[in-house]
C-alpha cells in the first residue's frame, strides 16, 4: 500500500481540475535510471491497466504497476512547498540510498531514504 498525505491529495485535486481531468487519478512508478538506480515517475492517468494495484486516499485514486508495486510498497507521498519551490516527496522506506540531484533512488533491504520529484 502506499500513502498520500492530506497536503498531496489537495494539491492533486488541484491539478486534476486545472488540467480538466478532474476524475483522473495518479499513476507512480519507478524506471531505471537516475545516479542510484531507479527513478520515480508520477502521471495522471484515466483508469487502471491490466495487473495494477489501485488504492484510494484521501479521495485520489493511485495506480501502480505490478513491476513498480515492489519497489513502492509503503512509500508516503507528500507535497513540500518552501523557498526552492514545490514540488511531490516520495519518502521510501524501500530505498537503500538517495540521490541528491534528481528524484532517483536505489533499493536496500532495511534502507530509509526520501527524494523529490515533479
């Protein structure tokens, strides 16, 4: 399962309406890539594709692909907003290390790590 803070779910909402998607839901996953191994990703998507694992919180629907779902189990995501800007948190219990230049990560048993994305 993955959480989304109360913060996050607005600021979706949002974004689901100023984009005029307003029953879209958000799609994370992670890809290869990024100076760690793995990046995140986060798209609006309109319904579930075959295998995905879909939550509801906070009154946003989530969607994970069967390959990332792994990797993300557990994750919270969060929306900080502060002197640098906004932007989506993704704080992974399942990642091992952070990169501190872009929204990678890479995964280890028993890590703790958090990047930014969007």
């Amino acid at each position: 399962m993955i959480d989304l803070t109360p913060v996050a779910a607005e600021k979706l909402g949002d974004l689901f309406e100023e984009k005029g998607v307003p029953n879209y839901g958000l799609r994370v996953f992670v890809s290869g890539g990024g100076c760690s191994g793995l990046q995140y990703g986060m798209a609006f998507e309109e319904k579930a594709q075959d295998g995905d694992q879909v939550f509801e919180k906070e009154g946003v629907t989530v969607f994970i692909d069967p390959v990332s779902f792994p990797y993300l189990a557990g994750a919270k995501i969060d929306y900080v907003d502060n002197a640098m800007g906004g932007g989506f948190n993704i704080e992974n219990p399942n990642a091992g290390s952070a990169c501190g230049c872009g929204p990678s990560s890479g995964t280890q048993e028993g890590g703790d790590a958090s990047c930014t994305t969007c």
